[in-house]
C-alpha cells in the first residue's frame, strides 16, 4: 500500500489516536490509501467540484477525495474519536477540508456547499439507506448534488440497481432509476476492510438527471411504490386496496393487471399508476 500524500499510512493513524471501529456506529474502515482514491475517482471531475463525505472515520476516502483534487470536502463525522485525525488531514490540505461533528440525518451539509456538488462516502452501514432515499427525495429536481457515490452492503447495491423481475427489484430500485442513470462501480471483499464486514460491499454511482424519466408526481409516486412493495408477494389489487377502493380500474387503465406483483412492474408502469392515482 503505497501513500498518496505525505500522511502516515492509515494503520498508524489508527493506532495513534486509538480507533478502533465501533459497531454501534456501522463502522468498517478502508485502510487501502489507492483503493480510497479510486473510490474518489468515480465521483466525477473532482478538481471543480465541492463534495459532501458522511461517517469519513479515520480519513481514508477523506484523503482520497483530496489527493485527486476535490475543490473542498465537508465531512459529517458523529464519532468524536475520529476528529483529531481529521483535523491532521485538514491542516495537511489547508482550506480545502471542513469536518462537523453530528448526525448526517440531523445536519444540513449540503447547504453549506457550493454547486457542483458531489456526494461520496462509504456510508456507515446502519443510515445508508435512509440517506440515499433522502437524497433520491429532495422538494425540487434537480437536486443540488450532481452525482452520489455511495459504498453500501453489496445486497443493497444490488437492489438500487435491480431490474423490474428479479428479486431485489423493489422501492430502492424505483426511486434511484426514475431520477438517476445508476451503475455499481466497484465491488469490494469484506478483507478490504478494517475489521472485515460478514458480507460483501459495492459501490453505487448515481448521476442526477435533468428531469425524471416519466412524469409523476413524487410524493404519489413513493406512496403507490411504498405500498406496493410493503406486501410484496400480495398481488396488486390487494397491496393497494388502501389507495383507492377502485384500484383495479386504475390498473386497468394504465395496462398493468390487477393480478400483477409488484416486483413485475416497471418503473414507467408504476409512475402511470401514479398519474392517474394523483
């Protein structure tokens, strides 16, 4: 593992400022300073850019981001522990690394940043989900990050990414696809981290679109997929009964059939339910 910048390699940083990962925390650190700057790389044309990281820990794509020549970083760090190491990195890159210490679902980092903006982080495992739907969920499109590019448990990577007829097709999928082109970028074994995950991970890029890919009102959208797929081995005509007594003349009306399951169901198909629903 050759470094990137004149900073002690990532073991020693550890062992220095005593960062052991916490599992309460979601914790898993990647200590590969070259496999950090890739993960950094997928982001985007990163020298013009300004870039959110959440849960940075010890700073390894911290110093990534920087090295291939983010504009600015901000890093949400809730993990106190981690703010002396970080605070090496900023004085490393002067001007270039802010850290606030928080909860990245409490903070409103990104209005604290200037356009373009990207999102990167290898996201604690326990928030990650609930951050990419927030950032998918945003009052206007588009939203003011250009690109996310996200590590995630490779079981929600796939899901994020799936395809209308498989099994890990569902909310995540719909969400991500009707408004972003998503790929998975990377895959990483569990030895690539510190301590090592029971599973496999993955990194997602998502690029914002201009505009959705079908109209559909958001809000209706999320309802008519949240209850789709919250029973999803139900057909449709029962999973959601609860949104109009007379749901299977809407899905008539918009060529799905009502003995459908949702799992079947495209992402142009489920937005048409959502017109004619709103």
């Amino acid at each position: 593992m050759s470094s990137i910048d004149s900073l002690p390699p990532l073991r020693e940083v550890i062992a220095t400022h005593g960062l052991s990962a916490r599992k309460s925390l979601g914790q898993n650190f990647l200590l590969d300073l070259n496999l950090t700057a890739k993960i950094a790389r997928q982001a985007g044309d990163l020298p013009g850019m300004d870039v959110l990281e959440v849960g940075p820990g010890p700073g390894g794509l911290t110093r990534g981001l920087l090295a291939e020549g983010a504009r600015r970083v901000l890093a949400v760090e809730k993990d106190a522990r981690c703010l002396p190491a970080l605070a090496e990195i900023a004085a490393a890159y002067p001007e270039r690394l802010e850290v606030v210490e928080g909860d990245a679902l409490e903070v409103d980092a990104l209005a604290r940043l200037s356009p373009p903006i990207a999102i990167c982080a290898n996201l604690p495992y326990n928030v990650g989900t609930e951050l990419l739907v927030r950032w998918l969920t945003p009052d206007t499109w588009p939203p003011v990050w250009q690109t996310l590019t996200l590590m995630f448990q490779r079981e929600v990577a796939e899901r994020i990414v799936a395809r209308p007829g498989s099994k890990a097709y569902g909310r995540l999928a719909v969400l991500a696809q009707w408004r972003c082109d998503v790929r998975i970028a990377m895959h990483l074994p569990p030895e690539a981290f510190t301590p090592p995950p029971k599973v496999s991970s993955a990194v997602v890029h998502l690029r914002a679109l201009p505009e959705p890919r079908f109209e559909a009102d958001p809000k209706v959208l999320e309802r008519v997929v949240a209850a789709a797929f919250n029973q999803r081995r139900k057909m449709l005509r029962a999973s959601l009964k609860g949104l109009a007594p007379d749901i299977e003349t809407h899905l008539e009306a918009v060529g799905i059939s009502p003995t459908e399951r949702a799992e079947r169901v495209s992402v142009e198909g489920f937005c048409a339910l959502a017109r004619r629903l709103g």
